[in-house]
C-alpha cells in the first residue's frame, strides 16, 4: 500500500477530486496549506509599507492506495492539476505500513 | 395657538436632538467596528470590549460629574427632575434638558473612543478604562467648559472673544481626542516589530477589512447627527434650511476626502489603498466638523478632499517618526482637526485665523498635558503596557480570556 501525498494549487482541487472518483478512488484527505518552491512569493502593500509574502497557498491531498493503482493515480493527478505555469506543485508516493477502517476493525487493502 | 406652536416646537427640536444623538452614538459602533477590522485576530476581542466599556464609562462620568463641569449645575445631574426641567433653569427653554445631556454626552463618548485605535494591541484593557474615566470625567469637560461653555480658559481669556469658532468640534471633540492619543502613544510606544532598527516601516496587516469599511460606514451615516445635530433646532425655517445645508456639506465633504485619500495612496504606492480610502473618507468628515453649515456645496467637498489629502502624508509621517498608530487616529482627528480649525475662517466671517490657533493651542495644549500626566500615572500605579509575551500572543487572551474567532485557531 502507498501514501500519494499531492501538494497542487488551491483552485485545481475540484478538478483533480473529479479526476480520481473517475479512475475508482474512494477516499481523500484535503488540508490547506502553504508552501513554495521554486515559485517565489510576491510584495504585498499595506499603508505604504511593503512586505514581502514567501508562503503561497495550496492545497494538500492525501490519498492511501494499492500498489497496483500508484501510476494511475499519479497521472490522473498529475494531467488535472497541470497549469503549466510555475508553482503546479508536486506529488510524493511513501509506503504505507499499516491501514484500519475505524468503523468494522478491517486492515489492509481491504481498508483503502 | 401660540402655545400649541410653543409645544410643537419644543417636541420638535427634542425629537430631533435625541434622535441625533442616537445617530453619534451610533459611531460608537462605528468605531468599535474600523477598530475590529484594523487590528490582528488576536487582539479584536480586547479592543471590542475596549469601545463597549468606554462608552458605558463616558456615559457614566459624564453623567456624574463631566456635564456639571462643563456647563453647569449640580453633580449627578441632580437638577434635572424626572419631568425633564431643570430646578431653578431657564423658564424659556426649547428643548428638554436631558435631551441636550444626551445629545452632549455621546460627544465626550467619540472624544473618548479616538484614543482606543491609537494604543491598540499593547495597552493593558483596564488601564485605558481608568484613563478614560479621568478623561470623561475631567480632561475633556473642563476643555469643553472653555469651548461650548463660554467659560474664561482657567480665569484668563475666553475662546469665543477672541474669535474662536467649532461648530461641531473639529478642535473640541476631534483634535482633543487624538491629543489624549499621542500622549497616550508616547507613553506606552509602538508595537513590537513594527519599526525596524534601521528606519524601516513594517506592516501590521489589520483582520478584517469588511468590518473596517462597514465600521466607516457606520461613521459616515452617524456624522449626519454629529454635525447635524450641533445646528442645536430645527423647528423653523432657519434652523432647518441650515440642518440640510449641514446634512449636505457633511456628505460631500467625506466623499471628497474619500476620493482625494485614494488618489494620493495610487499616486504614492501605486495602489489604491483601502485603508487609506476609509481613512480619507472620515478625515473628510473631521475637515468640515467645525463649520459644515457656512461653505458652499463645492467648498464643502474642496475642504474635504483636502483633509483625505492631508492624511495619507500624515499617516506615513507619524511612522517615519515612529509614533506607532494602527488606525491612524491621531492622523484623522488631530491633524486633520487642526485643519478643520483652520478652515473655518474662510467661509465664516465670525471666525478669526488668530482666534482658531489660540484655540487649538489651548485644547492641544491642556488635552495633551492632562492626559500625559494622567497616563503617566497610570503608568507608575498599574502599569500601562501587556508584557512582550503577552503582545506576542494577544491581548484577547491576557486580557479577556477568549478568542475573537475560536473555531479558527487550532484548540477546538
């Protein structure tokens, strides 16, 4: 089982939600966050005094998934969140141990 | 019928003073609100609780012994009966006495509340109420004896001799107001990591710019019974012709500053800085507070956009000399005051240029002073300021135990 963790911008959530219930996907984790990369911030103005914003918003998607549907998450995220401009963001894959539906005690893959 | 007439007037001109003071009031709402927006989440529920308090205290005060200092007749307002006469008062009165209280008492209450935006975020909540206690009490009313009160300025000289004209109190209640605030801004210093060591300006974003320009609105629409109701009747052809001039000018001369204010800002910083609109708008409405009722309808928005003009350079001035004020009150109603002041004389030929200086030097000078010692001791007794680690996390949490926006921070 792998965690596909993707850092996206805010605006491209509902694209890429719709983009994995269509390829089978049961369940994700959203949170707000902010973050750059090799996007820089930009200079905000506020009674004539500049100051400089690093963090940009995004969002953060977290989703469990079997082995088997990794690539394919990977490029449904990947093709609904693209802009093309700087600061798309990124998507990290880690191996997750251990899952447990809450609610019926099941584990493993039958828990995704 | 000349008695029923008498009677009608009587109501009248009491229906309209009282309702004019709901209006100013109102600004108390006002107030509460730009403050609310301008200051941090973390410090919201301590300036709310700041304006709630100030006003039930200059109330108060006022009702105890501020009126009496100011105009007259016994302490606690003893010699106002239930029927609303005076004991031993003019028998040819045209309005309810407590009428012209209420009217004169939600004035002290706006001097009192200009104070509260400039020492926002690190003054300690009950030191600010025990200064506005001395200031509604005291300060403001032994000023006002010698302005609307006709009283000679400690035995020397009396105001009106010499010249001295405010309609509404651009000098009386406006000017005073942001001198309480310097004095009160000196003494307790600016905010932690607001200027830099090498000169820098720093912004401190304020939280809710929708309660800000909603707080300016509620200014703007109460200012029509400010100025309107200092026309003091409006039982007659005069008096009501002059309340509809005053009505008109007041509006114009805020939008002038409005649109004045938002031009300099683009002009300065290249954007049109909404802070600075609100602000623009009332420093309008304080340049044409000491004579709404003599300027012509173009005039009146000339006057007004030369406050919003005044006011942009005045905010950024006061942060290049380091007095940290966050909502730039001492900007709106003081420099802007003075101008106020000032421009009475162009249009008002019972007014003086001599007469309008003596008068601001006297009301800055003895507004400033009583309350640099009064916050001075305040000082030495309770201590004025939150400590570092307090300010860090917010005055709402020292100071009243809550949180503005609970569901927004982590703990829930």
């Amino acid at each position: 089982m792998k965690l596909v963790t993707a850092v996206i911008k805010p605006f491209k959530l509902d694209d890429v939600r719709e983009a994995l219930s269509t390829m089978g996907v049961q369940g994700i984790t959203v949170s707000e966050v902010k973050g750059f990369g090799r996007q820089k911030g930009h200079t905000e103005l506020y009674r004539g005094a500049e100051y400089v914003v690093d963090f940009l918003p995004k969002v953060k998607i977290e989703i469990a998934i079997a082995d088997g549907m990794v690539d394919q998450t990977i490029e449904a995220i990947s093709k609904a969140a693209q802009t093309g401009k700087i600061g798309d963001g990124k998507i990290f894959v880690s191996s997750l141990e251990h899952v447990t539906r809450i609610r019926t005690g099941e584990t493993g893959e039958e828990a995704l | 019928m000349e008695n029923d007439i008498f009677q009608l007037q009587y109501a009248l001109d009491t229906f309209y003073f009282l309702v004019c003071g709901a209006l100013v009031m109102w600004m108390a709402a006002g107030f509460a609100m730009l403050e609310a927006g301008l200051v941090r989440s973390k410090n919201t529920v301590e300036i709310l609780t700041k304006n709630v308090a100030l006003f039930a205290v200059a109330s108060i005060m006022y009702m105890v012994v501020g009126y009496s200092i100011m105009y007259g007749g016994d302490i606690f307002l003893n010699a106002i009966t239930g029927s609303g006469v005076v004991e031993g008062g003019e028998e040819n009165s045209t309005y309810a006495p407590s009428a012209d209280f209420f009217f004169q008492v939600v004035f002290v209450a706006t001097a009192m509340s200009i104070v509260s935006g400039a020492v926002a975020e690190r003054m300690k909540l009950f030191a600010f109420l025990a200064f506005s206690v001395v200031m509604t009490g005291f300060i403001y009313p032994l000023e006002g004896s010698w302005t609307w009160g006709g009283n000679p300025v400690f035995g020397l000289y009396t105001l009106g001799d010499l010249g001295f004209l405010d309609f509404a109190g651009s000098g009386i209640v406006h000017m005073a107001g942001a001198a309480a605030a310097l004095a009160g801004v000196i003494l307790v210093g600016a905010r932690k990591g607001k200027y830099g060591p090498n000169g820098e300006v720093n912004a401190i974003p304020g939280a809710n710019l929708p309660l800000a320009t909603l707080g300016t609105f509620i200014l703007w629409l109460g200012w029509f019974g400010f100025n309107g109701g200092s026309v003091l009747a409006t039982a007659s052809v005069d008096s009501a012709n002059a309340v509809a001039v005053v009505f008109m000018n007041t509006n114009l001369a805020a939008a002038g500053g409005c649109i004045a204010a938002l031009l300099v800002a683009k002009a300065l910083f290249g954007k049109a800085d909404l802070t600075m609109a609100l602000n623009g708008c009332l420093a309008g409405l304080v340049a044409i507070t000491a004579g709404p009722d003599t300027p012509s309808a173009l005039q009146a928005t000339i006057f007004g956009a030369l406050g919003g003009l005044l006011v942009v350079f005045s905010i950024t001035t006061l942060d290049k000399l380091r007095i940290d004020d966050p909502v730039g009150a001492i900007s709106v109603h003081g420099v802007v005051g003075l101008l106020g002041l000032l421009l009475v004389p162009v249009t008002n030929g019972d007014a003086s240029f001599s007469g309008q200086i003596i008068g601001a030097l006297t009301i800055f000078g003895w507004v400033f002073i009583a309350s640099l010692v009064t916050f001075y001791v305040i000082k030495m007794v309770l201590g004025l300021r939150v400590t570092e680690e307090e300010e860090y996390e917010g005055s709402d949490l020292s100071e009243c135990g809550m949180e503005a926006y609970p569901e927004f921070s982590a703990t829930r």
